[in-house]
C-alpha cells in the first residue's frame, strides 16, 4: 500500500498562487538587494518588507493558514 502525497485543490490552488506572488512580485522587489551590502539604508529596505507584506495581504496570501477573524 503506497501512500497518496497529492495535494487537495485548494491547497494546490494556494501553492501555485504563492509560487506566482514570490516570483512575479517579491523577487522583483528585492533582486537590487545585496543583503551584505550596507548601501541600502534599513528604512528602505523596511519599506520595500512592509509594502510587500501589505501586497501578500491584498493578494489573500498573508498567514493564509490563519483564520479570518
């Protein structure tokens, strides 16, 4: 007996949603970053986290493991 390791549809549907945000939109938005690299100031750099946080939660991405209320 071989065990099932598909995922449901929703669960399928919100991977894929994810795959497409991290790619079309968070690595976009942080390819100019070179984390060893001091030129870019926190404030920026807590911007660009804050406004990508704000998108993933427009997007219904953000703790989507969360309950609504």
């Amino acid at each position: 007996m071989s065990i099932d390791f598909t995922l449901a549809p929703e669960h399928e549907e919100i991977r894929s949603r994810v795959r497409d945000f991290i790619e079309g939109t968070v690595m976009p938005a942080v390819a100019g970053f070179d984390h060893d690299d001091r030129a870019i100031s926190r404030s920026e750099y807590l911007k660009t986290i804050f406004g990508l946080r704000d998108q993933a939660r427009a997007a219904g991405l953000w703790l989507p493991h969360m309950p609504v209320e």
